[in-house]
C-alpha cells in the first residue's frame, strides 16, 4: 500500500538563487577539516540530462508506474528485523512523487549529502554569489563519482558548511532536511526519500545546462570502488543490472548500532523515473546489501513491465 501519497516537486526557483554548500558521508562520520584532494580521473564523456518519456515530442505519455515501483519494494527486507527502507519515485512526466508509509521519515544523508552540498555550490556560482575554481570542479567530481570524503570536506568547509545545507532546503522547499547535529559531520545530515527526489528534480530541470550535465556526468563516472575502498556496486549500481544508471550511493557506520546505506538517481537511460532508496539497517553491509539490490531489482521489474 502506498501511504505519504504523491506530491509535486516544490518550485522555488530563479529568483531564490541563494544557496551554498550541503553535507554528506561515507563509512564514518569525517571531521569537517581536510586537504584539498589531489587532483582525480579525468571526467566521463559528455552526459546530458535524459528527457522523460512523454515529453513534447510524444503524443501522450504511458501511464505511471511509480506507484507499482514503490508497491513492488514493500518485500524488501521483510525477513530482517529492525528495517526502516524509505522509498520515493518521481515520474518527471508527471511530476508527482509517490512515496511509502517511510517515505517522509529524516535518516541519515551519509554521502548522498554531498549532493546536496554541490548543488548548492553551483546554484550560488550561477547567482553570482560563490566562486568555483577548477580545482572546486576537480573536487566537485570525485566527490560525486568517487564519493571521496576527502573533497566533500574541502567542498564542506570552504562553501559555508551546515548553512548551505539551510539554503537548500529553503530554496526548494524540502521539508525534512536540516543540517548535523553535530559541527562538521556532513554524513550526518538528515533528509528523507522524499526530499532526495525534490533534490533530483531540480538537479533535472533547474540547473544550468553545464552544471547539470557536471552532476550527471559525475555520478555516471561513478566506479564499483569508492575512493575508501568501499564497494559501490549495490541497489541502483548492482553490476548485474547497472546498465545506464545515474545514481549517488552513500553508507555509514555505526551510528546507534546501526548502518545506513542508500542508493539514488535514474535508473535507467530513458530518464522518465528517479528512483530513491533510503535505509537504515542493523550492522553488517552484505544483509544490507541484499536488501538494496532486491529492492532495486522489484523498482526496475516493476518500471519495466
């Protein structure tokens, strides 16, 4: 049963253009102060932004699928005790979000925050509030794609920390993201699935065309190994079914005993959905992993049919 609903993506847009850098993590939580990283692999090819199915070019749009998407993942984990699985899925075509009964609920960002923290970075720079070197770029990259923690805190602390987290939230109207409790622990943001796909949605449609093919292009270039050495294959990035997904992992331990792990983006290159599954779990990544992939595999079943 689908419970939170759907909703329309908040649109707070041109005039608003007053946001700086949000928040992230990856494996533990990272002191905010850091070198700025060396510089990272050169950027994929150019990726740009995936039109939705439907759109002007089309006579009519198929109808949704995301509340099978979202109805298909209520099995996920049924079998593991203590589970919170956050789904939501956007329909650009529609642009509404169909979210589960846990949709809504604040869990940790771990390193999807760090999106979070590059789009308010290039939405100042395009207001002509912020400047973003090369080098910024540079880190701006591996911390999408890489996931490197290393430039996030770089990016963190010289684009205005927790206040950029503030800005986003504002900007797009996000009603469950708010900063760390704690100074300098980005992974430690909290959003929900519902909020991440708000996030997406204005990566998709409010961006400039080169910043967002910067995002796009980043998280594209996204390799089974994180800068930590974590593997990244899993839900939207599981090898098995990866394909053409444009998706920003995060994970963290062991907060209250628990793990987070989450993946979110476009599923596939046909750019109609962005699929959000947010979780936080007990200890140990291979059950957590499962978890995500099947989750992923009944969104991408449930898409495809």
């Amino acid at each position: 049963m689908i419970v939170g609903g759907t909703r329309h993506p908040g649109r707070l847009v041109a005039a608003v253009l007053l946001v700086a850098a949000l928040v992230g993590g990856c494996a533990r939580s990272e002191n905010p102060a850091a070198p700025p990283p060396a510089a990272g692999p050169a950027p994929s090819p150019a990726t740009t932004a995936p039109s939705p199915a439907g759109s002007s070019s089309a006579p009519e749009p198929a109808p949704s699928l995301a509340g099978a998407a979202v109805d298909a993942t209520a099995s996920a984990g049924q079998e593991r005790r203590n589970v919170t699985l956050a789904v939501a899925v956007l329909d650009r075509t529609t642009g509404d979000i169909t979210a589960n009964a846990e949709g809504d609920t604040p869990l940790r960002a771990a390193s999807v925050a760090k999106l979070f923290t590059v789009v308010d970075i290039l939405t100042r720079r395009a207001a002509g509030q912020a400047t973003v070197t090369p080098a910024d770029e540079q880190r701006i990259r591996r911390a999408l794609s890489l996931s490197d923690d290393e430039a996030m805190n770089a990016l963190y602390s010289g684009f205005g920390g927790p206040e950029g987290i503030e800005r986003v939230s504002a900007l797009l109207g996000l009603a469950d993201t708010s900063p760390p409790a704690r100074v300098g622990q980005w992974g430690e943001v909290e959003t929900s699935a519902r909020d991440v796909a708000e996030l997406y949605h204005f990566v998709l449609t409010e961006l400039s065309p080169p910043d967002r093919e910067l995002v796009l292009t980043s998280l594209k270039a996204a390799p089974e190994t994180a800068a930590d050495g974590f593997d990244q294959g899993f839900g939207l990035l599981d090898p098995a079914r990866r394909g053409d997904a444009v998706a920003k992992q995060g994970w963290l331990c062991c907060l209250d005993s628990s793990i987070d792990l989450h993946s979110a983006g476009l599923p596939d290159a046909a750019g109609r959905y962005v699929v959000v599954l947010l979780s936080n779990q007990p200890r140990g990544y291979d059950a957590a992993r499962t978890l995500l992939d099947d989750a992923a595999g009944a969104v991408r079943d449930a898409l495809a049919s």
